[in-house]
C-alpha cells in the first residue's frame, strides 16, 4: 500500500503568528495540495543608484545623532470570524474589568476624603493643607528653588531615586546641622540648572523643531492676549524673534485692538521697520561678548550681580546694596545675608577693588553660586537684633571739638548806642580814614537824630513873626 506523502506547511515568518498562518492557508487551499504559487517579482535597484532616503520623522528630528527608525513590516489585519469574535469578548471583558476597577476606586476616594474631613476636623486643620499631605503634593513649583532642592536633585541623579521623600529628610537634617560643604552645594546648584535647562530645551533640538515650538507657543500667546483684551480692555503688543542667524523662526508681531500703531504715531516709523530692528538689537546682544575684560567693568559686573541677588531674593524691598551697615542696613533689616564671601578679601563696594585677581575671583564665585544670598534662621536675626541694640546703648557720642580761640573776647555783645555828638566825636577821632557811603544808605530818609539845628531855628523864627 502506498504511503501518501504530506507536504508540510508554509514557515512562519518573524512577522507573522499562528492565526496569520492558518489563515494563509484558508486562503491559499493550492498550499496544501502542493501546487506552486506564483511569487510576485520584486525589483532591485542598479548599483550604480542609491537607494531612496527615508522620509524624516518627527523621532528623527528630536534624535538627529541616532540613525533613522527603520520601517516595520506589519502582518495583515485580515482576521477570521472567530479571531474577531475572540477580540470582542477580550474587549467586552476588558471593559467591564475596567468599570469594576472605577466604581472600588470612588468609593475609596469618597472613604478618604470622610477620612480627611474627620481629621481635619479633629486637629483644627484644613482640609486643603491635609490632603497635599495625603498625596505627596506641595507649591514646591511656585516658589523659589533652594540648596535643598539642588541637593535633592543631584542626589536623585546619583541614586537614581524616582520619589525621594526619605532622601529629602535626610538632606534636610544635614544641612540643619552644617554637615554639607559649600563646594557641594555648589557643585549641586550646578547640577540643577543643567537639568532645569535640559528640561526645558530638550536633550536635543534642532532648528526645525525649534521654530515649530516657538509658533505653537506664540499662537497659544496670541489667543491669551487677545481673551485679555476681551476681558480686562488691556491692549498688548507682543514682539518675538530670533537670537541667532542661523535660526528659523521668522519675526513675529502680535498685536491687539490696533496697538502696533505705537510705532507710526510715536515712533514715526512703519510697524515692519521697528520689528526688524528689534531683531537686529536681539542677534547683536545676544551674540555680543559678555566677559568684562577691564577693571572698571569687572567691578560693575560684580556689584550687579551682588545688587541683583539681593533684590531677588527681597523681592524688590531692598534695590541698594550696603556695605558699611551692612549688619544693620541688610541682615537686620531684611533677614538675608550674602555666603561664601572670600576670608582673605575685605568685605567692601567692589568698586574699591583694583586687583584684577580679587574682581576675578568673585566673578568665579558668582558664577558658580558659591557667592550667593540666603534667608537667615529667625533665631540668627534676634541675636542680631540683640547685639546692635547693646552696642547701641554702649557706645558714646563723640563731643564736640572745641574752637581753637575758646575763652577769648570777641568784642561787645550789645551796640553802642549814638550820641547826638557823634558827628562831632568822629570827625575829631580820625580825618584819614573815611569810608563811603552806600548806595542804600543814600536811598534812605535822614534820621531823626541828624536833623541839622538851622531846620529847628527856621521854625522858631517864623512861629514868632
């Protein structure tokens, strides 16, 4: 009896499963009897020609050193009656696994938040307060950023710690107890703004993204104005352009309710015209060299730095820097003070300085945070408000330096009173000396008591004819 041979079946490409080859063979019944099945030709290219690019994604744009993701060989959707009726009940099932899932998690929410209202309510605290608590959220975003988030950022870079609760109170214990080195923090501050930058630029970007997430941002402005506008009545004119010349973002002007006819009416020059020169004054500044390079201008570099810390970190409340009261004027009165002054440098106006190695030195120490203001520790500023007010009561005002001529008669106190003789008496005194007399003097009538005597004979005579 003859054995009747099988022909096995097709191989399983890597894109392909089980399903897809059962399906192929439904589909191609000739298969499985053995028959050959015509294979369609595929073209190939000369040597001579390079194959076509592929087309540039947005995944290639972001990642420009890496190569081009490959294209990938999808199988075919094509699905029997029972693939498709499979699919549906995994989904239907899915689906109601899903609603389960939603209806436990309200009713956890609505037990916590009964549970929070109940302890708020016990401890005399908000609710608010107890639920940034409850889900490790705070405003740590809103305010500042201080050494302690620079320590935890570089930490959890170091440690590869996703959610650094624990690493946070310990960080904050040390430097409680000045256990962390100011060349730490400042290695960390360093970490922090490379990353905050990173953040904030992408680990790579080129042009091409570049101009297409400033428009995306301008649009989003252009449509905040202009609800503003609606809203409040304010007019807003918006100027955006590029700092480099080899970028890509064109120049932009958004303006709202008519506000670019500033530049026509006050200006005297078209809208177009100052857009143009805001973008020369950009490339020109931000291409320009900002090293100081003489003493004059390190010491302005210095003193601006310091000045602009300190406004910052006051919010506005202090704009001038002192340095002789510096105890009273800055730490007493505004609870900061300035870190990692140099020991070996006096504490003065960087204007005093004209060594080119000191206003070097502090540009080093202020470039890399290690020169930088901080809040003082209440505790730190009544013992300094302590000391200032003992030694305000100790010190004694210096008296007044006395006249070298002390104790010498400087003639009389009082005028000397006229004489109807004084003509007389000064005449015979001195002929010699004889002083003019003023042009005010002249203006004036004659007093009473120089009234020459013929005037008083003259009356006489003629009362007694």
């Amino acid at each position: 009896m003859p054995v009747q041979q099988v022909q096995p079946p097709p191989p399983v490409s890597p894109t392909m499963t089980a399903s897809d080859s059962h399906q192929l063979s439904d589909l191609n019944p000739a298969q499985t009897e053995g028959l050959p099945i015509p294979q369609p030709e595929i073209p190939t290219l000369p040597p001579s020609i390079p194959p076509p690019l592929q087309d540039i994604t947005n995944w290639a744009s972001r990642n420009p050193t890496f190569p081009t993701q490959p294209l990938k060989q999808k199988a075919s959707r094509t699905t029997s009656t029972v693939g498709r009726a499979t699919k549906k009940a995994l989904r239907t099932q899915q689906k109601v696994k899903q609603d389960q899932i939603n209806e436990e998690l309200l009713d956890l929410k609505d037990e916590v938040a009964e549970r929070v209202a109940e302890i708020a309510e016990k401890h005399d605290v908000s609710e608010v307060k107890l639920r940034q608590v409850f889900d490790a959220t705070s405003r740590r975003k809103e305010r500042a950023a201080c050494n302690l988030d620079a320590l935890v950022s570089l930490r959890c870079s170091q440690q590869y710690v996703a959610k650094p609760l624990l690493l946070r109170i310990e960080l904050s214990k040390q430097l409680s107890a000045n256990l962390i080195s100011p060349e730490e923090i400042a290695k960390a501050w360093v970490h922090f703004k490379a990353a905050k930058k990173i953040q904030a630029v992408g680990l790579r970007s080129t042009a091409k993204s570049a101009r297409a997430d400033a428009e995306h941002t301008i649009r989003k402005v252009t449509t905040e104005l202009e609800n503003l506008n609606e809203r409040t009545g304010v007019r807003c004119l918006l100027l955006a352009s590029k700092t480099h010349v080899d970028d890509q973002f064109a120049p932009t002007m958004v303006e709202v309710n008519g506000s670019s006819s500033f530049f026509p009416d006050v200006l005297k020059i078209p809208a177009d015209q100052g857009l143009r020169q805001y973008q020369q004054h950009n490339c020109t500044v931000a291409n320009a060299p900002t090293a100081p390079s003489n003493v004059k201008e390190r010491q302005t570099f210095v003193a601006n730095k310091i000045r602009e810390g300190l406004i910052s970190i006051t919010n506005g409340a202090c704009t001038a820097m002192e340095y002789i009261a510096y105890d009273r004027d800055i730490r007493a009165k505004h609870g900061v003070e300035l870190q990692g002054w140099p020991g070996n440098t006096p504490f003065q106006s960087p204007s005093t300085f004209t060594n080119n190695i000191t206003l070097m030195n502090l540009i080093r120490l202020l470039e890399n945070n290690t020169l930088h203001w901080t809040a003082m520790p209440r505790d730190t500023v009544d013992e300094l408000l302590a000391r200032l007010a003992d030694e305000a009561s100790s010190v004694e005002k210096p008296k007044r330096k006395k006249r070298a001529d002390a104790g010498v008669s400087r003639g009389p106190s009082k005028k000397a009173k006229t004489s109807k003789n004084s003509s007389a008496s000064t005449a015979s005194t001195s002929t010699s000396t004889r002083t003019r007399p003023s042009k005010v003097a002249a203006q004036l009538p004659p007093s009473r008591e120089t009234v020459d005597s013929s005037d008083e004979e003259e009356g006489q005579s003629q009362s007694s004819q």
